[in-house]
C-alpha cells in the first residue's frame, strides 16, 4: 500500500512539485529568463551539441550576449498618483504594490521578444501597480474601482505566455494599468470522487494542484511544458495543451464549468457535463485571455491516478511513415497518452543533446545498417497510462501500426529519458541566448491530409526568412497533439542574432512563419493562444463576422474596454 500511495504521488514526474513558481522564494525564479535562478541546461555531459549547432549555423565561434543587472534597469515612472494608489488599496483591501520589483516582473511574458527585452532592460510598458487578491470579492472590488478611474486591468497567472498576453499596452485616456496577479487565490475547494471533478480557484500552478490531486489518487491529466510555472487560471484563458493531452484532451475538454468576474458583473456556467441549452458560453469564456473578465475559479474533471505507466521510443524511416503511423493509431478508437513524432532535423538535435553513449552509438550504427539513414530517420515516444487492461490494447494497436510503417523500437530508456528531462529544456533557451543565438517556437494544427505540405512549407519559409537576414538557421518540429482527423506541429528555429536588427529578425520570421500557416491550412495557433503577436492574423482565423460577435461579447461584460487591452482582439 505505501508503495502505491508512493507511486500516485509520483505521477506528475518525479520532482516536478518542489519547483512550483508559488512555492520557491518568488526572488529564487529569474526575472530576466526561464524558472529558477538555481538551474541551467547542463551540457558538459553533451560534447556533440556545440560542435554541431557552430557548424549548423556557420559560426565560427560561440559570441558572449551579456544581461543587464536588475540594479540597472530603468522602469518609466508610475502614472498612479499617491491619492490614487492609497484610493485603490482602501477600495480592494488587498496586497497592492508599486515598488520596482513586482512592476518589473509582471511586465512581460517569456516570448523571445519578451526575454530579449528584459536582458536588455527594455521595459516601455510595465504595470503602474500590481494588485494580490485573496479572493472574488477583491478582484470585483478592483474591476469597479478600475472601471470608475479609467484603468486598465491585465490578469496575470504564471506569466509564461510567449505571444505577448501580458505585457500591459498604454491607451490614451487612460489614467494607469493595474496587473492583477491571481497567485494568492489558490485553494482546492472540492473533490468529488464520486462524479470524478474538483473545484479548484485558478492562482494554483501545476505542481501544486498535481500534490493535492495525487494525494486522493487524482490527477487532472495535463502536463504543458511550462508546467513547474504555469498556473490554471493562464491555462484555461488560453485553451492550452498538456503533453498527454491526446488522451486527456485539451484544458477546454476538461472544464466542467467556471466562474468569470467582469466589469458588468459576476458570470458563472451551469456544472454539468453537456447541455444543449444553445451555445456553450464557457468556451467562449475558456480562450478569452483576460479581455472579458478575470476567471476565478472552475469545476475540472479529473482523472484516476494512471495504475500502468509506459513510454518508450520508435524510429522510422520517414517523416511520412510515422505520421501514417500516429493516423492510423488515433482512428481506430484506442488512444494512447502521447504519440510525439519529430522530424529528422528535431530527431538529429535531440541525438546531439544525448550523452552519446558507446551503447547509443552502438545502436545508431546497427540502424543505419538497417536503412534509417540519419538525414531522414525520425524518433516518436510513445506513451501509454491507465488501466493495464486499456494500456495493453491501446499500445498493441499503436506498436502494431508503428510496425506496418516500418518503425524500429529502440526501447524504454528513451521513453523514460524523455519523462525525467520534459520540463528541463526552456532552460537552454537562456543558455543560447546567452550566447547571442535567438531561438522561439510557434505551433499549429491542420487536418491529416494537409499536415505533411505543412510541415514542409513552414520550414521552407521560416529558413528562407533567416536567411533573407544574411544569417544560417535551422528550423525543426514535432507533431505534438494528435486527432481522429488530424494533428498539431510544433516548430522550433535557431538562428545567430543579427546584430543591431534582433526585433526586425524576428518580426521578419514571424510574419513569413504565420502567412505560411494561413495560407496553408493551418490554425493560428493550436496552444499557445493569440496574445498581441497573432492579433494581425485574428480576422483572417475568426473572419470579420467572428470577429464582431467577438467584440459584441465584450462590449457587454467589458463595456469601457479596460480588460487586457491590445490582447486577442484587433481594433475595429
């Protein structure tokens, strides 16, 4: 029994828990880049990985980016006067700061721009104050107050948006903006074994609502990468995906139902698992990303404690073969938790950010005798949990149509490597910035018939837009999520700084990167949501009458506009 108890706890992987962003000494997470300040991508252990990026990117050396102390940074003066500020603290009756740290750490998300930005110490917009409530009855009294003296209101969770959700945007006529962060409000109100949901406020992060979960034998199954840092409130304004998020569904599939604090007033969804009394306003709500109101809390569904747990790596000969492979999978009815395929380049720095092995060599030499030709090999981890009954048959039916597609199984020590470094990797984004070499990602999703030109396509432009700069670069993905219909592609590029014009590269990427998307088939994003990076592409996913029905929606419960300004909706 105390082995079992041991092993529920340990679901959400290992020590996942003891980073937790609310649990750690705020000061120990770094405010110029990824997690804690304690942590880095350890590479010494990796001697391929610079050797292979210097000659991918034709560098001769490795350049020396350096970062501006906190000392250094320089914020623009609140715009709050005092009489306002101690206005607003009598009002709310909660936590409320001006001072420079809390201003300068909810200024920004972890985009590229945004760290780019903040090693630089280039803060424009940082909120006047940041407000901490306890509970609704302080995030209404802060919407009224807000609402009466003109300023704007930006919720912020973990802050780890990468498509600028919470950057506060200056409007005229505005006397301020105010980041309300929901950290403190981060109980779990109920558990019901019985119709398997918990009622959770949204300020929880991931580890810590996985602990009280795993405690009961729980777990709500979703598993972003941004995980140790993220927070529920960030994930449903978003609509965002978990690693096992084939199996579980996405955060929209998971909320029961939800409570939203507007300026017009309080909006709760009935608690029931599926209504047909017309269109479901909770998922106009879930994805609304702090434009309507501030999401307080939600009833979530929830899963049991996975009995069986198994990952475990593949190679096939082609991109092709393994997309076959996860289609065939997902239509037959049995899901497994995760079939993450990468594409040759991703397969080829994933085999440069290994320890190389004489065992790994060994098998690499036999596979290539086998006709996995490392330019065109991919790796897929495969993943299935749950009952052994299930998790037999959903990863008999996966093996069975990885074989038909002629993958090569490599064994459990990938799919267990995988497990124990999934949330480790943002973390050699700072090392490469460190040495002046931009890296983002973007993602999509498309239906199967669409998704391998896709694939090519966004590669083709996001490399020609690098090199348009005078520079090399790389651009690599993975189908991440997968459907009966089809899939998600996750997208990472590499590429030197262009010295003196690192906004200009990146602007010039992005675009190229999304137009293709658009022009493809493709969704403007799949998890990542639109913050003010999409907004120039909105009209073209929502359409003009989409977009419309959008702004009526928030002319109702936001009628002066001052929820999350710039963010989600482009202006009429």
């Amino acid at each position: 029994m105390e082995s079992d108890i041991r092993a529920r706890r340990d679901y959400q992987g290992g020590q996942v828990g003891s980073t937790s962003s609310s649990e750690a000494n705020p000061r120990a997470v770094k405010w110029w880049g990824w997690g804690l300040e304690s942590k880095t991508y350890p590479l010494d252990d990796k001697p391929q990985f610079w050797p292979y990026l210097l000659e991918t990117l034709k560098l001769a050396k490795l350049n020396e980016c350096s970062r501006v102390t906190i000392e250094e940074v320089r914020l623009p003066p609140c715009r709050l006067n005092d009489g306002t500020l101690a206005r607003l603290k009598r009002t709310v009756g909660a936590d409320v700061s001006s001072e420079k740290y809390d201003r300068l750490t909810h200024s920004l998300g972890k985009s590229y721009l945004d760290l780019l930005n903040l090693r630089r110490g280039l803060i424009r917009n940082p909120p006047d104050a940041v407000v901490y409530p306890e509970d609704e009855r302080d995030v209404a009294k802060l919407l009224s107050f807000a609402r009466a003296n003109r300023i704007s209101i930006v919720p912020f969770a973990g802050g780890s948006s990468v498509v600028g959700g919470v950057e506060p945007i200056k409007l005229r006529g505005r006397k301020g903006a105010v980041t309300v962060d929901l950290r403190r409000m981060k109980s779990v109100l109920d558990v019901d074994a019985f119709s398997l949901t918990a009622t959770v406020e949204v300020g929880i992060s991931g580890p810590e609502l996985e602990d009280e979960l795993n405690k009961r034998g729980f777990t709500l199954g979703h598993f972003p990468q941004s995980f140790q840092f993220s927070v529920l409130g960030g994930w449903i304004a978003t609509r965002s995906a978990g690693q096992v998020s084939t199996k579980y569904g996405k955060i929209e599939d998971m909320v029961e139902s939800l409570t939203l604090v507007s300026p017009t007033g309080k909006l709760g969804t009935k608690a029931v698992p599926a209504s047909a009394s017309g269109p479901q306003l909770k998922q106009v709500l879930i994805g609304s990303e702090g434009t309507l109101g501030v999401i307080t809390k939600a009833k979530l569904r929830i899963h049991r404690v996975p009995a069986v747990r198994r990952y475990e790596g593949l190679m096939f000969k082609s991109f092709r073969d393994g997309i076959n492979a996860i289609r065939e999978t997902i239509q037959s009815g049995l899901i497994p938790a995760m079939m993450r395929l990468s594409d040759p380049d991703e397969t080829t720095v994933s085999l440069m950010l290994s320890s190389q092995s004489a065992t790994t060599k060994l098998g690499l030499w036999m596979l290539e005798r086998l006709g996995y030709v490392p330019s065109r090999e991919c790796v897929m981890i495969l993943g299935v949990e749950g009952d052994p009954t299930a998790v037999k048959a959903e990863r008999q039916v996966a093996v069975r149509a990885c074989k038909r597609n002629g993958a090569f199984a490599i064994g459990k020590g990938v799919g267990a490597t995988w497990l124990n470094e999934r949330f480790e990797l943002p973390y050699l984004r700072d090392v490469l910035l460190d040495h002046c070499i931009l890296v983002d990602t973007l993602e999509t999703a498309t239906t199967w018939d669409k998704l391998e030109a896709l694939h090519g396509a966004m590669k083709k432009s996001i490399e020609e837009a690098i090199a348009e700069m005078g520079v090399a670069g790389l651009a690599f993905a993975h189908v991440s999520h997968a459907y009966p219909d089809g899939a998600s592609i996750y997208y990472t590029l590499v590429a030197p700084q262009v010295n003196g014009k690192e906004v200009q590269q990146w602007l010039r990427i992005k675009k190229a990167a999304t137009d293709c998307i658009m022009q493809n088939g493709g969704t403007l994003s799949h998890h990542h949501g639109i913050g003010k990076d999409h907004t120039p592409w909105i009209k073209q996913e929502l359409g003009e009458n989409g977009l419309a029905l959008l702004r009526a929606m928030k002319k109702q419960l936001d009628p002066e506009g001052i929820m999350n300004p710039g963010k989600l909706l482009v202006s009429s």
